[in-house]
C-alpha cells in the first residue's frame, strides 16, 4: 500500500491536490469509478455534481460522526460504507 499512497490510512485530502496527485500513481489505486476500459463515462459530470452539493451542505451544515467512529468499507460493486454511516448534519446559524 504504501508504494501507492503516502501514509495511507491517514485521512489526507492534499493528497489528490494537484501538487502530490498520489491517485496518479497507477491506473487502480483510485477506483471509486472503477478503471480501465470500462471507467465511468460520467466521472466528470458525478466529480462536479459531488463539489457543488458538497460545497452547499459544508457551507450549511457541521458534519459529526460518533466518537472514535470508524468507518466500515464496502469495496464491491461499489465503493461505500457497510453501515448506514452515522452522520449527525448541524445547521450552521444564519447570522
Ligand atoms: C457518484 C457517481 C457515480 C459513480 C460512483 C459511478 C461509478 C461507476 C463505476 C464504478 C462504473 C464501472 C462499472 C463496471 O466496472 O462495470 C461506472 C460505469 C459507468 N458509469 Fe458511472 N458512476 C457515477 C456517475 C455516473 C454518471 C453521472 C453517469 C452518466 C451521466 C455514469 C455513466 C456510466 C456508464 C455509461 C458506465 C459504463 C461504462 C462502460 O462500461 O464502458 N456514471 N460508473
């Protein structure tokens, strides 16, 4: 794992930044739309679909999981939590 991902079970978002781009590495590490001939045709569109409903719920909302939560992933068909991720949304005050 480690010749792929620098510190790799550290939650590091820089990583994918333009500077580091540690996905790049090989043609699978980063497969959340799977790889190869058969990649998601609609990655780009679903990427800017997730930043701007992201961009809102951050802006709107604080985002808690229970303490010392630790999430279980389900790799297969698709990658995602194995539980019903227990996120609590905090509306963030309007003034
Ligand atoms: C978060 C959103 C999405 C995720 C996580 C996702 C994930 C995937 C994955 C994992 C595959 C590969 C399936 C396989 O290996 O057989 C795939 C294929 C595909 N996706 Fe997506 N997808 C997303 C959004 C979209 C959107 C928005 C479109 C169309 C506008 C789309 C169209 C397709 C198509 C047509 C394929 C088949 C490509 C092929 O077999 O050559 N997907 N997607």
């Amino acid at each position: 794992m480690k010749e792929y991902w620098d510190n790799p079970y550290k939650f590091d978002p820089e990583r994918f930044g333009p500077k580091r781009a540690e996905h790049k590495r090989h043609g699978y590490s980063w497969v959340p739309f799977s790889g190869g001939a058969h990649m998601c045709i609609g990655l780009h569109f679903a990427n800017m679909q997730i930043k701007l409903v992201l961009a809102e719920m951050l802006k709107n909302y604080r985002w808690q999981v229970p303490d010392g939560y630790e999430m279980p992933v389900q790799q297969s068909p698709i990658s995602k939590p194995r539980d019903d991720l227990p996120v609590t949304l905090i509306r963030r005050s309007l003034d």
